[in-house]
C-alpha cells in the first residue's frame, strides 16, 4: 500500500484527528503492524529509545509504503539530525525539552525551506525521488507535507506559550502530562488537579491561536476524554507497553480459567 493521497497534517487542518503510539523497538516489521492495526502514525522516540539516523531509516523506508506515518520525537539537541531522516522521507517531528520559543523556532529552521526555516537542500535524496523532482516541487511539496509540534512539559514553555504559538511553521502544540506532573512537583500524578489545570489553561491558549492540540495517553480509556475535549494528535502508548498489557491480560485471563481436560 501506498501513502495516503491526504497527508496528517492536512487531515488536521480540517479538523480531523489522528491516532497513533509512540515506538521503541528498531525492527522495521513494527511499522507494518501498525498499519495492519489502523494507526496513523508511529512515533519513532528518540528521547527514550535507542535509534540512531540508520535505524530510524529503515523504519521510515518501510512506512513510505504504508498508509502510516512516521514521525520522530526528539529533543532540541538532536534537532542536527532532523534533515538527513527528512531526507529519507520523515513526515513529522515532535521537538521535546523546549524550554523557550527560541527552541522551537531552531526546529521549525531545521525542518523548513526558505523562506520559513534554513533546512539544507539537496536534489538527489530518497525524498526528493532520487532527483527526479525539480526544486521548487521537492521544496514546497516538503513544507506542505511536514509536520512540526513542539512537546510542552514544562512550566518555563507554558508561560510562553503565545510567543510559540505565533511561530511561523509550528503545525500545533502536544502536551506531555507525565513530564509535566513532574516539573510540577507531582510525578506521575497526572490526574491531580494542579495539572489537569494546567493542561486545559494551556490547551485554551494555544486554540485561541487557532492551533490544534495533541496529547500522551496511556490507553484508550484515558485518551477518550481528550479527544471528546478536541484534542486532534493522541498519542496512546508505546509499541513494548502495548504488547506487555495485552500478553499480561492474556495470562491474567487464563489463569483465572479452570485446566480442563483434552
């Protein structure tokens, strides 16, 4: 199967939302379990996982002939690394450990052309089809294409939130509870009051701007709620998480079941 005709950023700009879970495991054959389940989108975590360019490469190498997306979730200092996974054909990022808009503006650069970033260009790359594409096609289909979201987890980025949201080339703003339970002096407390507030003070403003909203949920069950809210990116879990709840459930289950004669 191919990519879908319509790219998740567009789906969002008119309104839709998307699902999708984060990935730690660097086996490629992932990618097509995602897109057998019915995922939008794998995000590939650069911040907890243990990918390099090359692995991430044969990830986004196999999505390229799916329906799903792949995105990278990384931190402002592997922002360096974002052009050459573009390159291969990475369709989003999600910047983390953004501290101040001057962060965020550094990954919009380094994912968007001239004139809205500084992102290096070269004809022959898989994503520009081995240069069969002219310049202004690659380039302006690229910038069309990419989606870039900053992850807000900490108090020092909320309190600049409209100075973010007014960045040029930023698609929306993604909110991290657990890290922000955490810089809040409640870890994993994600439930408490002080950050739910939070959360819903901070989604309120970024709308205001008109950007959309996305958010971390460990599980369907604590997703729902967010997207009956309208959040439009959620992300639900993670590759080894999802595979640990379903075989504990499994054995859980069976357990519970009387042996039985064969």
């Amino acid at each position: 199967m191919q990519k879908a005709p319509t790219s998740l950023r567009q789906r969002i700009q008119d309104g839709e939302h998307v699902i999708g879970s984060f990935l730690l495991s660097r086996d490629p054959a992932v990618v097509r379990v995602a897109s057998a389940a019915g995922l939008d989108l794998v995000m590939l975590d650069f911040e907890h996982g243990t990918y390099s360019v090359e692995s991430a490469a044969q990830l986004i190498d196999v999505a390229c002939f799916s329906p799903v997306e792949t995105f990278v979730r990384c931190t402002v200092d592997d922002v360096p690394v974002l052009g050459r996974l573009l390159d291969r054909g990475l369709d989003g990022v999600l910047v983390a450990a953004a501290t101040s808009a001057e962060d965020v503006k550094r990954c919009v650069d380094q994912v968007k052309f001239v004139p809205q970033g500084k992102r290096g260009y070269n004809p022959i790359v898989p994503a520009a089809g081995y240069g069969t594409m002219d310049g202004e096609t690659f380039t302006s289909e690229s910038d069309e294409h990419t989606s870039v979201w900053v992850l807000a987890e900490n108090r020092n980025l909320l309190s600049q939130l409209d100075e973010v949201c007014e960045i040029e080339g930023l698609d929306g703003v993604f909110f991290g509870p657990y890290d922000l339970s955490v810089d809040l002096g409640l870890r994993g407390q994600v439930t408490h009051p002080v950050v739910t507030r939070a959360l819903n003070d901070s989604m309120s403003v970024v709308r205001s701007h008109g950007l959309p909203t996305g958010i971390f949920a460990k599980d369907a069950e604590d997703g729902r709620p967010w997207l009956d809210q309208g959040v439009q990116l959620l992300i639900v879990g993670a590759d080894w998480m999802n595979l640990q709840k379903t075989w504990t459930s499994t054995v859980q289950s069976l357990s519970k079941q009387p042996t039985g004669q064969r």
